[in-house]
C-alpha cells in the first residue's frame, strides 16, 4: 500500500511537471483541440446534463467548453467543494461570469446565492479532472480524494470522461481500492475508451 502512494506521488510529480512545462500558447491550443473532439462526442451531444469542473493552472482549459454548452443550452454544473465533509456539492450555473466566484484553494466554483444545486443524479455526463490517467481508465487525482468519493455517487449510465493533454497518459496507473475510474479520455491526439 505504502508502495503504491509512493509511486502515485511520483507519477502525480511528473504529470504535474509535464503540464507545467507547456507553454500557455500549447495548452491554449491542446485545449481547443479537446474542445471540438469532445463536442463531436456523440455522449456528449446526447447529455442534457453534464458536470464541468473550471480549470485551473496548467488543467486543460474548460471555460471555453462551459460557455459554448451553456450556449448549446445544455445545463451546466460545476461543483462547490465542502471541506467540511470532504464532499463535492454540485450547482446548476446559468453565467459563467455571474454564477462562479473564488473558492476553495482559489478555484472559481459556484456562488451560493445565485446557482441552484442541483441532485447528482441527475448527470448525465461528468468530466472529471485528474493529473495523470492510463488507457484502462485509472487515474490519480490532486490527492484529496473528493472525486474518489464522488464518483461512485454517479448513476451507472453517467458517462465519466476525463480531458487530458497527452502527456498525462502513462502506462499504467497504480490503483487503490478506494481509487476510481474513468470511462473515456479525451486528448488532443485520441479519444481513449476504457479497456
């Protein structure tokens, strides 16, 4: 066990530097790329609902992708983090610049005053971030365990996909059991259906 979150830190550590390295330009246009591959995703065109985590840092950007799914008219939520109990609470946003404010670790997420939330079951798609993946759908996250707890709250038929630059794909994944997976990963080379 020791040895797996060893190893998970220092893949965490190398996809984070890889991600890094990128310059703003690259990530600018990977992302776009990832854009228009994801809204050609016939599960992703067919959701009504679908859950966007805000990038962050050196993420693949979604702020473009939530603002053309609101302009599709598709509902959009994007999740609250509840420190408190080490859950994410999600809101449906109907503005990105109305609707999201700074929150936890700085990251925009919904404003509680304006956004409604929203039942988890009601998802039909989840992109789910993550700092590295492999093509079986394992993946290692920021560390704090929010999505491994959340995931698993999802129904059955909500499709997890994940959005990551190529660099992030590593050859396998060291799994926990409390780890979880992703269905599908969207780079700007490929679209990797879990194996």
């Amino acid at each position: 066990m020791e040895d797996i979150r060893i190893r998970k830190a220092e893949i965490r550590g190398q996809m984070l530097e890889c991600r890094n390295t990128l310059s703003e330009k690259e990530r600018d246009e990977k992302s776009a790329v990832i854009l228009e591959r994801l809204f050609s995703f016939a599960n992703f065109l067919e959701a009504e609902v679908a859950l966007f985590y805000v990038a962050t840092r050196s993420e693949v950007a979604t702020e473009a992708m939530i603002r053309k799914s609101l302009a599709y008219k598709k509902i959009v939520a994007v999740p609250l983090t509840d420190t408190k109990h080490r859950r994410l609470v999600l809101f449906k946003i109907e503005d990105f610049d109305q609707d999201l404010l700074p929150g936890y670790k700085g990251i925009l997420e919904p404003n509680r005053s304006r956004a409604k939330q929203i039942p988890v079951d009601q998802i039909d798609l989840a992109i789910i971030p993550g700092v590295g993946f492999d093509t079986r759908g394992g993946r290692i996250g920021q560390g704090g365990g929010y999505y491994d707890r959340f995931i698993p709250t999802l129904n059955i038929t909500t499709r997890k996909v994940a959005l990551a630059f190529e660099c992030q794909i590593v050859q396998q994944v060291p799994m926990e059991s409390t780890d979880k997976y992703v269905d599908i990963i969207i780079t700007e080379d490929r679209v990797i259906y879990k194996i």
